[in-house]
C-alpha cells in the first residue's frame, strides 16, 4: 500500500522559473507565516505509524504546497531524511484541499490520505483508519551556535557593516546579496538562513540564493525541500556534487550550514592543489572532505592564490540570513 501513498515531487515541476523581477514584489511570496495562507498550514512533514500489509510501520511525509491548494507529498519508509528514512524508494502522490482538508486519493490500493489541523489521516476504503502521522517541526541542533574565541562575527543582527553595501530587515535580518568586506583563506564557517515561502514559482526560480566561500565556491540556498537533493539543490556544491542526502526543510524554517572549507593552494600563480569542503546541513553530514576542481558557477571572484570574501547571492528571491561568522585557519 505504501508504494503508492505518497508523491515525488516529479522532475516536470522543476522545469518551470518565475519571471526576473524583484521577488519581493511579486504575488504569492511570503516572508511571514502567520500570511501565507492555509496551504502553508498543511505543508511541511509528518511523522507517524500505518498499517501496510498486515504490519504497522513508521513512516515519514514530506508535503508540499504547490499553490491554488495543491499539494505534492513524499514518502518515506522509517522515517524522515536524516531521521530515520531507511533509504529504500520514495512514495509519491498528488492532493489537493477538499472541504478544507487536504486529500490525496489512491484508487489503486483504495486509500485516501487526509490532512486537517496537523494531522494526516491514514483511510482503508476511505473511511477506516489504519494510520496516522503527525505534524513535526525540526530544527538543526547547531541553530544559535554562538561563535567562538577569535571567530570573526560578520552578521549577529546589529548591523550590516560588515559587508559592502550590506543591507538589513527592520527585524534584523541580513538580505541577500551581500559581500564581505573582509576577505579569508581556510576557515570554519556558520551560517544560518530562511528560504521565502514561494508556492507558484518552480525549480530554481523557489527561493534562490547561495552561499560562496571565498566568493568562489557555491553551496547552494534553494526551497528544494521534498526534492531528490541535486547539486543545483539546497546542501549541493554547485556544479560539483550532490548532497548526500536531501535535508532541506521546509521554506520559512531556519536552516544552517556548518562548513569546513580548505582553500586550494597554489605555487608561482599555478594550482597545485584544489579546494576541499566538508559541509553540514542542519546538523547532518552532507558533505565529507569534497575535492571542488574549480569555481563554481556564477562566482564572482576567480580562482587564485589570494583570500576571497565571503558572499550570500542575490537571485531575485528574498532569502534571510543571521548569526554568520568564521574562524581563519591559521
């Protein structure tokens, strides 16, 4: 039965950008939970137990709002990404809200899934229930890691002078699109931010922004959650590798990226060695002493023997950022 209870946010549906202006200005973008509607209410993951052939199991759901009330969800046996997901393959299925729950019909196995006030309900023939799960909200257990003895603390939500031209959120919040004034080589890095909660818009174009050490080498910032986890994919080394595994949560919830970055060396102007990153994203290791042959896509500082700032892009979505700093490796 569980083969076919949930839905994988299918390739097709990444395919699709939303237009270049300002994000920040367009409809159906959300900075702010208690706005964004009922669909957000019904997004997110849950967690729980169902009967399935005879014998109960635990189960994880990925939900995800499409807008217009519709709903991808993704499935997974034992429990969430980096909670328990025993890594077999995903279930998938398509929902939409009827009478003011969310419902996703499978005809095949007779089931329906419904979800009201937190809560999705597990329907044999549709009115027999053999399972629930329950809403859950993770968070990363580095969220608040205060910076130690001789970190550099670029952004704590004072001011934004640290970064040339930087900017600030009357609830202060760092924007995207900043630059460091400083400028680093091997270093230890925190971060901490919060994709937009962008319904309609697809792939790319659903809360875009990227995080550069050195200005050079992209980890990427994207609501991918409930997607396959690609290098293009939030917790992806852009253009170089996958994360290992896909621990996006979901838009509007803080997330954090604890980096270990080694910069490449170089001799009489010539590279000898290439950059290495070891990369965890919210608390679990995606990451593990990567080699990145080379800058990653869209950088905007070249490779080279010199230090490089740190840089969060700005690709039209409002992405938020707090309590940033790094540690130079001497």
């Amino acid at each position: 039965m569980w083969r076919n209870l949930m839905c994988l946010f299918v390739p097709v549906l990444v395919l699709a950008l939303v237009a270049s202006a300002p994000a920040a200005e367009k409809k159906g973008v959300f900075t702010d939970a208690e706005a964004a509607g009922p669909d957000f209410a019904v997004q997110g993951e849950y967690v729980g137990e169902s009967l399935n052939r005879g014998e109960v199991g635990k189960y994880g759901a990925q939900v995800i709002a499409l807008g217009e009330g519709k709903f991808h969800c993704v499935g997974y046996a034992g429990g969430l990404p980096g909670a328990g997901w025993d890594g077999s393959d995903k279930e998938h299925h398509d929902g939409e809200m009827v009478d003011g729950a969310a419902r996703f019909s499978i005809k095949k196995d007779h089931v329906v899934l419904e979800i009201k006030d937190g809560v999705m309900t597990v329907l044999k023939g549709g009115t027999e229930k053999v399972g629930e799960l329950k809403k859950v909200h993770r968070e990363s257990p580095t969220l608040g890691a205060k910076p130690p003895a001789g970190a550099v603390v670029l952004f704590n939500g004072t001011s934004p002078d640290a970064f040339k031209g930087g900017r600030m959120t009357e609830d202060g919040l760092l924007i995207e699109g900043a630059t460091s004034n400083q400028t680093f080589g091997s270093q230890t890095i925190h971060l901490e931010f919060r994709a937009p909660f962008m319904p309609q818009a697809r792939g790319q174009g659903r809360g875009n922004s990227g995080f550069y050490a050195q200005g050079r080498y992209e980890v990427q910032i994207l609501d991918s959650f409930g997607l396959e986890g690609k290098n293009n994919e939030c917790g992806g080394i852009y253009s170089v590798k996958d994360p290992d595994v896909n621990l996006c949560l979901p838009p509007l919830s803080w997330q954090t990226y604890d980096v270990e970055f080694t910069a490449a060396e170089f001799k009489d102007r010539k590279k000898v060695k290439n950059a290495r990153m070891t990369v965890k994203h919210n608390g679990v290791l995606v990451h593990e002493d990567v080699e990145v042959p080379h800058s990653t896509t869209a950088a905007p500082v070249k490779e080279g023997p010199e230090p490089g700032p740190f840089y969060l892009q700005n690709h039209g979505c409002p992405v938020r950022f707090r309590n940033i700093w790094v540690v130079e490796k001497k």
